[in-house]
C-alpha cells in the first residue's frame, strides 16, 4: 500500500535546532567579548605607552635646554683652569715617586768639601728627572770636580754648569742642572715605607734653599777661610 505525506512542512526535530542555534550565539558573545575585553586593554597600554613617550620627550627637551645653557655658561678659560688644575695634581702625584732621601745619600757621596749645596729644585714628568742645584764653592774648578763625581756616580747625566758668578765674600756661586737617573723605589713595607715618607715630608721644605743648621752660609765659610 503506497503511503503519502501531504503535510505542508516536513517533520523536523525543532527543539534540536533551537539548542544549536543557542549554543552558536552563545559561542559568538563569548568570542565577542573576549575580543571587547581584549581591545580594551590594548587601547589602555597605547594610551600609557603614548604618554610615556610624550614625557620622555618633555625631559629630553628639558635636558636638551639645560646642556646648552652650561655649554654656554662654560668658558674656554674656565676649561683652561681645569685643565692647568689637573697637570698640577699629575706633578703631585709625581713628586710622591722622588725620594729626598736618596737623593741627598747621593748627593752627600759625591759633594766635595769645598762646595755648598745651597739649593734644590727637582723638575718631574713621566719620562724623566731634571734637577737645579744653587751650589756655592771656593774655586770653579771645585765645582767643576763635583760636577765630574756627579757624572762618574751613574746617578746623573748631563750635568752642566748654567750660570756661575763670583759672590762679593770671593765664592763663586753656580746653577746646576742635569737629568738624574732615580729609580723609584717600589714595595717599600711597613718601617721602611713609613721612613720614606716622613723623609720626603720633612725634606720638602728644603726644596727650595737648605736650612742654616745643614749648610753653612756664605758668610760663615769666608769667615772660616780668613784664619787660613
């Protein structure tokens, strides 16, 4: 027996489609707002990230001014002191490396009887060590000789006489100067390290003239010559 359905519609599980449909809308609302949510907190780090840079901007504008203003304010002659500041501290620091103490040892071997060493100004960079000596002697070939036992020593080279001249008690004063081969003392250790140092402290001041107690005066050695 043949058998016709003459409905208008075909029969169909509805609730079955109603429960898709649902569940693909709620699928699209999530999907919707994890990508509001997501938005969201992209457009806030663009905000934070924007107004970073704008501050970052502000203060390198802000440094900018302040950089010209002390280019500005600094002088060629202020940088001139600066650096006239610095080579004094280099020298400093250099004259640490003189001994004193060695050096008159030195100075005391070789200094014949008849000469004074009067004065003492060291002159010392990096690569070498000039010395002026003031000395005061009877004769010039006293000075002369002394001049020859400073060479013959090692210690010294170069050593000339600059300028000489016969004083009114009938000593000849002279002006020395000649390169002095010192080789700094390293890794000097508790009594010794602080020996040196005190040396060149208290020697210091004799840099420039010797005191009266360690070199006689001009006056006191012609006053010991007349008798003779």
């Amino acid at each position: 027996m043949l058998r016709t359905n003459l409905a208008t519609r075909p029969f169909y599980n509805e609730r079955a489609v109603y429960l898709g449909l649902g569940l693909v809308a709620v699928l699209g609302l999530a999907v919707l707002g994890l990508e509001i949510v997501e938005i969201t907190d992209l457009s806030r780090r663009n905000t934070e990230l924007v107004s970073r840079a704008e501050t970052a901007e502000a203060e390198t504008a802000q440094l900018s001014t302040q950089t010209a203003q002390i280019e500005q304010a600094v002088k060629p002659e202020a940088l001139k002191q600066v650096a006239a500041a610095a080579r004094e501290a280099n020298a400093l620091i250099d004259q640490r490396v003189f001994s004193w103490t060695d050096f008159f040892n030195r100075i005391e071997t070789t200094l014949p009887p008849d000469v004074m060493l009067t004065q003492v100004q060291p002159d010392i960079s990096p690569e070498r060590i000039e010395v002026t000596m003031g000395v005061l002697g009877r004769r010039l070939d006293d000075i002369s000789g002394f001049i020859d036992k400073l060479e013959a020593s090692g210690d010294f080279t170069g050593v000339l006489n600059r300028q000489a001249e016969l004083t009114e008690d009938g000593m000849y004063r002279a002006v020395l100067r000649g390169r002095y081969l010192q080789t700094p003392a390293l890794g000097l250790v508790g009594e010794e390290a602080d020996s040196e140092e005190n040396d060149a402290s208290l020697e210091t001041d004799e840099s420039v003239d010797a005191t009266d107690e360690a070199i006689p005066t001009a006056e006191a050695a012609a006053a010991d010559e007349e008798p003779r």
